[in-house]
C-alpha cells in the first residue's frame, strides 16, 4: 500500500499534520497515477520491453530482462530500471521475485511507485560497485514505497571526508515515503533523508553496518532536515555510529517502540545548530544489553541532545548499561541559543551507566518521574567551559526515583548553575541525596 498524497488544505497551509493523521494516510491504499523525471545518475533501462503483460499495474523484473542469480559479472539495474519506468508510466507495483540483484548503478524510483520484494530475505538487492546510492528517492518524489527488501552492501568504509557513500535509500526532498519490512545489512548507511517529509521506516533490521573514520558512514536512520517522519518498530544491532539521528532541524518527528542493541556511539541522536530541532518525540525505545558479556555497553550514550534542540519530549525510554549517560542534553562552550531548552524528559528507566540524565549547558528543561539504578551520579544539571553563556538554569528536577547511586543522587555541579528546582524526588542506598554546588537552588524535600 502507498501512503496517501496530501490533501489540498495540507499542501497550501504547510501545517505539520498530527501523529494520527499521518498514521491514518499511512495506512491507506493509494491509487497510482504520474511519472517521474529524470536523473543522471540513474540507471539506464534497459530496452526489453515485456511480451504480453496484460497486468498494467503490476511489473515482475524478471519480465524486463532482471536475472537475480548472484552473479557479480552481470548487472541487474538497468532491468529494474526499465520495470519501474514502465510502473510509473501509470503507476504500479514493481515486484523482485527470490533472488539476489546485482546492482552497478543507483536505482531512480518515480512518484506512485511500489517496490516491493518477496520478503527480506528472500529478495536481496545488492550493490556492485562501491559507494553506491542503492536506492534513491527524487527531488519532488510523492507517494514512493519500498517493502519487504534486502539492500546489502559491499560495506566498504573509507577515511576520507566525502560525502557520497554508501547508501541503502537515499531520499532528497521527497514525501510521503514508505519503507517497511526491509533490512539493512554490510552496508555504510541504511536510510538517509534530506529536507524530506512524511516518512515513515517502519518494521525493519539495520544489522553490522561499517564505518570508518569518515563522520558520514554508520547511521540507520539519518533525517536532515524535514518533518513529521515516522521510525518505529526497528531493529538495530551492532551499528558504529548512532542508530537514528535527527538533524539539521528535523521536528515533528516520531522515534518509537525500537530496539538498539551493541552500538558504540550513542543510539538516538538530535543534534543541530542555527536551526532547532523541535517537538520530536522519542517514545518507548529500548537500547538494551542483551547478549553482552561482563563490562561491554549497550552504547556511550541511550539519547543524546545536543546543542539547538527544543520543545522536544523523551518519554517512557528503557536504557540498559551505557558508557557515559542514559540521557544527555549538552551544549558546547558559550552556545548561546542554540542549546537544550524546554525539553520534557519523563517516565524513562535507566540501569547502570556514569550518569542516568545529564544537562549541560541546558536551561528550562523538565526531569520528572524517571527512574536511575546503579548509576555514579542519577540527575546532573553542569556547565561545560567557563565562558559567560556556560550556564544551567532553571531546569526543574522532581518527582525522580534514584536508587544506589554512587556519588550522588542529584547534582548541582557549579555556580553557573542558577535557579534549578530540585524537589520531592525519592530513592535508596544513594551515597549523597542532593550535592547542591549552585546559585539559588530552589529545594523543596529532597
């Protein structure tokens, strides 16, 4: 099924439709109708043209020419190709029976267009050359799904600070997308998605994937920009960089009901300068040990906000055994405004990590009702640098469960700390309740 287009009041107000509504538009079949244009780093279709397909909706590559036996000397993208230029002509479902593609060009979906597999692990699509966009989403692309696929790469990483790798699904100011029942495997990024809206990643595994020292390689999911995406219900384990991050002002988001296991940077990541991220809402995810040994970390950090992030809610996380924090909101020396503010973080648990929530540098955001085991220091409100515009204020900690923490339960760790609220929070076996460094804490109980 593809996601509905938007109705003419959503086009012309450019109002963020709600969480329900895009559940609903995402949910209902869409009528196929549209080509699209073209793009010069797609694959040339091949000229095959099918013989007596009586089917105008319905495109099997197999009948363009595409073999799907796992030969790296042959190339399956200009097949492919051909099938979905065909679908867009009207509209239409382009199906990969079992097999393994060999793709050695970028395969260029078209508006109204279905891709669709035989289930991930039966329809592999595989890249043949390196740093390859496997399968992109163009500028003004509408109405676009992607199921029930596997988009394998060759997993070659490189040290250098280009931009263009490897890329599962690459997606530049499109909307209203569907990627679901898909996986990601050996590959340098799953999903990345530029000024586009209406996303959804739903249903998927993002498993190994490979970086190197390039900043651009190892994310799940990565959205730049845009707005009201869906990610939910996703599988991540053993990713090099963060599993889902949101960036460059992407809001109005849902990150929801994943599961991130064995990552080495931190598993969510907001992270923005000039233009905030805001009203996103992390809800429900689990970053989990499972499977570890004694000592090794689920992540460095569960959720992690850093710099022009607001308004945002993080709610009802599980977060197990990270290196430096559950939950970390921070700002750089003298950030200015762009730093955490008026961020909601509620109902999360965390077990075992340095710290349970951090805020640094951050100012009128809410901790309440969390809970942290096991942890050095369970709510830290800091400063980092020494500059004028290094300062924590008015953050508002309360009604928190702290238990066996080793430092302190709550602390104030500076002077430039000013006007926090810290009240009526509760736990045991914590070494110290409140260690109040700052300029006019307001206390209320413990």
């Amino acid at each position: 099924m593809l996601p509905l287009e938007p109705t003419d009041m959503d086009k012309h107000t450019n109002k963020p439709i709600t969480r329900r509504q895009l559940l609903a538009g995402l949910s209902a079949a869409g009528v196929l109708l549209a080509a699209g244009a073209g793009f010069p780093c797609e694959a040339q279709a091949a000229a095959t043209v099918p013989v007596g397909n009586t089917n105008t909706w319905w495109y099997n590559v197999k009948d363009f020419g595409a073999q799907g036996n796992d030969r790296i000397d042959q190339d399956d993208s200009p097949f492919i190709q051909a099938a979905i230029n065909a679908a867009a002509v009207t509209g239409g479902t382009v199906y990969l029976p079992a097999g393994k593609y060999i793709i050695k060009t970028a395969l260029l979906l078209r508006s109204k267009v279905h891709l669709l597999g035989a289930g991930a692990e039966a329809s592999i699509i595989k890249a043949g050359l390196i740093n390859l966009q496997m399968v992109m989403c163009p500028a003004q692309g509408k109405q676009i799904s992607v199921e029930g696929l596997t988009l394998e790469g060759i997993g070659y990483s490189t040290n250098s600070a280009n931009s263009m790798v490897e890329r599962g699904i690459y997606a530049i100011e499109s909307s209203f997308i569907r990627i679901s029942r898909c996986s990601f495997k050996g590959i340098a990024n799953g999903v990345h998605l530029v000024r586009s809206e209406h996303v959804s990643v739903q249903d998927c595994s993002f498993i190994s994937l490979v970086a190197g020292d390039n900043v651009y390689e190892g994310y799940g999911v990565t959205a730049e920009g845009g707005a009201n995406h869906i990610i939910q219900g996703n599988h991540f384990k053993s990713l090099p960089r963060s599993c889902v991050q949101l960036t460059a002002g992407c809001s109005y988001s849902l990150v929801a009901g994943n599961v991130m296991e064995a990552c080495i940077e931190a598993a969510i990541t907001l992270s923005s300068k000039l233009s905030v991220c805001m009203y996103n809402v992390i809800e429900g995810n689990a970053v989990t040990a499972f499977g570890l040994i004694d000592k090794e970390t689920s992540s460095a950090y569960g959720i992690r906000l850093k710099d022009a992030c607001s308004y945002n809610h993080i709610v009802n996380n599980s977060i197990t055994r990270t290196t430096f924090a559950g939950i970390q909101l921070e700002a750089v020396e003298n950030a200015g405004d762009d730093r955490p503010y008026g961020n909601v973080i509620t109902g999360n648990k965390i077990d075992f990590s340095v710290r349970g929530i951090a805020v640094l540098n951050g100012a009128a955001n809410s901790l309440k009702a969390n809970e942290a085991r096991r942890v050095e220091v369970g709510i830290l409100i800091d400063t980092v640098g020494e500059g004028n515009a290094s300062t924590a204020k008015q953050n508002v900690v309360t009604g928190n469960s702290l238990f066996q923490c080793s430092t302190s339960a709550v602390k104030i760790g500076s002077n430039r700390c000013q006007s926090n609220m810290v009240h009526s929070n509760s736990g045991f076996d914590n070494t110290a309740g409140l260690t109040d460094n700052g300029m006019e804490t307001v206390t209320i109980g413990f």
